[in-house]
C-alpha cells in the first residue's frame, strides 16, 4: 500500500494551534541541539514549521518538499535574514539531491511515514550525512491518536533504528502522540 502524502491544500494544518500543543517546534529544536556551524536538510519540510527556528541556530538550512507551493509558503512567510539561511529544493523523496557527506544534520519531522521506500530514503540519508553527522527523526507512535496518518501507515518506534543500520541511537525521546529519536552517523 501506498503511503499519503500530507496534500498542499491542507497546510494551514502544519502550523495551527493544535499542532503547536501537540508537538512544540520550540521542545525538538532543544532535544535535537543543534549547532550553529551545521549544515542541515530539513526532508519533506513542508510549510517550514521546524525549518524555521532550526535555521535560526544552524549555518544553513536546505529545505527540501516536493510540492513547491509549500516551499513557497515556507520563503514567503520568514524574515529577510531567515530567508538568506534557506535554500529551497523541490525533490521527490527518497531521492536526495545532494553529494555524499555534505550534511551535518537532516530533520525527517513527520516525514517518515510518508515515504513509500523508506530502505532507500535511510540509504540516502546515511549517504549525505558527514561521519558523526546526526539525524533528527520525529514520527507518529504507532497508534490511533485523533489526528495524522492511518495507523497503519505509521512506523513503530522500535523498528526506527533498524533502518538506519550505520547509525547509533544517541538519544530518544517517547511521547503520547509521537517519538524522537536523534541518531548519529558512525
């Protein structure tokens, strides 16, 4: 079965107020840490709901959706310097059009779940992340929470690691309606 894919037409929904109570962008931005000398990709961005104030605290942020209305969204709605921090990418997933080892950090938000070959996408991101380059992954728990993917699109949080076999586990976080896991490159 294939995967949904979260449609542009509903994106006013990846920034409303429920989302903020659900998953606060402000709580994974401090569980990821990230640096300002990084290099990150934020896969399947979106609107930019974590794009934003990760490129705020990182050297730049490529931010990379396939449909180019919510790239556009993204640039239209960040400030003059955020902007210049930015680099749209419309790509199709698993795909990355990106060299080997040019990332110090890729965000998958919500993003997992999403993607029919997700063999392939962790493949790509093993492939484009530096040695100790680390992967912020943050996905739905794999139950009926009111909102999100059908159950059975979602990925359990013990099968995370399994698909990232180059990466060790460095932290993880579960919650109610989600999970956490930062993963670092060996």
């Amino acid at each position: 079965m294939k995967p949904h894919r979260f449609e542009a037409q509903n994106k006013h929904m990846l920034k409303d107020e429920e989302r903020r109570k659900r998953q606060p962008a402000e709580e994974i931005l401090q569980r990821a840490a990230p640096t300002l000398d990084e290099v990150c990709a934020d896969l399947g961005c979106g609107t930019g709901y974590l794009s934003m104030p990760f490129a705020l605290r990182v050297r730049a942020l490529i931010a990379v959706d396939s449909q180019r209305e919510m790239l556009e969204t993204l640039l239209s709605s960040v400030s003059d310097f955020t902007r210049l921090k930015i680099f749209p990418v419309q790509a199709e997933l698993p795909e990355l059009p990106f060299s080997g080892a040019c990332l110090d950090r890729a965000l998958l938000v919500n993003t997992f779940h999403e993607v029919e070959d997700k063999e392939r996408l962790a493949l790509e991101v093993e492939r484009t992340l530096r040695g100790g380059g680390k992967l912020s992954l943050v996905d739905f728990q794999k139950k009926a929470t009111g909102f999100g993917p059908p159950v059975e699109e979602r990925v359990s949080e013990s099968d995370i690691p399994g698909f990232f076999p180059s990466m060790k586990v460095e932290r993880k976080w579960s919650f109610d309606s989600f999970y956490q896991f930062e993963l670092v490159r060996l």
